[in-house]
C-alpha cells in the first residue's frame, strides 16, 4: 500500500477512548526490538479477552512500523470499545526472514499476551486472532495444526488462506510451502478443537486470494467447522479502508461483533 493508504483508519470512524500501552517488547533478535501495542477497553472491568491483530506481509521498509498504521490503531479502539484488548504487532517481512521466523515471532507476541496477561489486563484463556493478508499463512496455517484451547475466535479479511492457487506468484510456491502454510491444508480431516471461524472476501482481490478462499472455506465446511463467510462484491484487497461505502463498514461491525460473540458471549453492543 502506499505511505498515504498506510495512516488511514477504518473507514468505520474507530472511537479513541482506549488506554494504549505502547511499544512493548515482546522480543529481540539481532534487528532489534519486536513491539506490540495494548489497546486496554475503558470502561469494565479487567480481565478482558484479547484479539491479535497481524498484518502481512511486504518489504521490511514497509512493514517494520506496521502496528502503528491507521488500520491497526482503528482496530485497537475498535476492539476497545466493546471491551476487547486489541494488539497489533511489529513482524519482520518473509522476504528477510523466510515464513518458519515470522510464525515464530507470530507465536511469541501470543506467549508474551499470555505470559503478561495480568499486567495488560487480559484473560490468557479467551483469545482471537484476526489476520490479513498474507497472514494467513504464517499466523493462521500454524494454529489451525496446533489448536491451542485458549484461541476461541479466528478471523481473516482479505486473506491467504490456500497457498495452491498462487502459481502465478513473483515468487514461486513449491508443493512442500503449499502443504506446510496453507490454511486449509492445515484444517486436515477433522474439526475437533478448531474455534469458529470468519473469512472476509473481497471479490475484486486477485483471482488467487478469491480461489484461496473459496477452496479453504468449502473444506471448513466439509468437515464440520463452525465457519462463516461474509463478501463485499466490489471490494478491493484492503477494502475496510480503501472502499468507503456502506458494505465495508457493514464488514468491519460484523467482524468485531464476531469477536464480541466468540470471546464474549455475555456482552452485546
């Protein structure tokens, strides 16, 4: 996206009442310092669940700041205001480090959520992850094998989830990266411990991305998975801020409410 795209919020005005714990260290690697932000809700009581914000994938240049685009601040007051602790984090790019350390840091800042959840206030127990991008693949594929007890709520907009359909890629996808950071081939044969699940398709994304999902969510479907589908037919790859229009915004309530059900069940706008 260009630097301009990169400070734009939702284009569902976020409110701004969040506490925000800034620029925590969740990691160090030869680099530098890994960081993520806790937007902390308002009002009620603490602990809160948590949902992980994780953006994609670009150059370094590009991405090495992405937890304070306007997206993932929109998010985090987002999350906030319906008293959900909201983080986004700093990732290095595939293209420095290769997929096995990005899910390696992807899985660190959930450790450090976890380990810390006292100090930001968070049920280590009631946790979401909302991916975009290529984030489906180094975030998503990793916890759809794992299956941790404590992720109740997985949610994608715009997504990698199959990296099959990407034959046309710049760089090329071998059948061993296929098998190891696709989405679906991670569902395997059964659906027992998989939380539900939210894909978000943007129908003019590349043709790739739209097969990608379509592919993961037939076979969610087929083998019992609680999941479900939600489009915008003239949205474009990053819609909830490049498409401003009423079905965006209609997007972004039904994927925050989504969490709100999973995470907690009790509270409703």
């Amino acid at each position: 996206m260009p630097d301009d795209i990169l400070a734009r919020p939702t284009v569902l005005p976020p409110p701004t009442a969040a506490h925000v714990l800034r620029d925590l260290v969740y990691g160090t690697d030869s680099r530098g310092d890994l960081q993520l932000d806790a937007y902390q809700p308002s009002t009620g009581n603490p602990p809160w669940p948590a949902v992980l914000l994780v953006n994609g994938d670009g150059d370094e240049a590009v991405i090495t700041h992405a937890k304070d685009w306007g997206v993932y601040h929109s998010y985090g007051e987002h999350l906030a205001a319906r008293r959900i602790v909201g983080i986004p984090f700093n990732h290095r790019s595939t293209r420095t480090v290769g997929r096995l350390e990005v899910a390696a840091e992807a899985r660190a800042a959930m450790t450090y959520v976890r380990e810390h959840a006292a100090e930001l206030g968070v049920d280590p127990d009631r946790i979401g992850v909302w991916a975009f991008s290529a984030a489906g693949a180094f975030a998503l594929a990793p916890l759809l094998r794992e299956r941790p007890a404590y992720v109740r709520a997985i949610a994608g907009f715009y997504t990698v989830w199959d990296l099959a359909f990407m034959h046309e890629s710049p760089r090329p996808v071998t059948d061993e990266e296929i098998h190891e950071w696709s989405a679906t081939a991670a569902l395997g044969s059964s659906a027992k411990g998989l939380p539900p699940i939210l894909v978000t398709i943007a129908d003019r994304d590349s043709p790739a991305l739209v097969s990608g999902a379509d592919a993961f969510s037939a076979r969610a479907r087929e083998i019992g998975v609680h999941v479900r589908v939600e489009r915008h037919p003239t949205g474009q790859h990053g819609f909830d801020v490049r498409d401003d229009d009423g079905r965006s915004r209609e997007l972004i309530r039904d994927a925050l409410e989504f969490f709100v059900v999973a995470l907690h069940p009790l509270q409703r706008e």
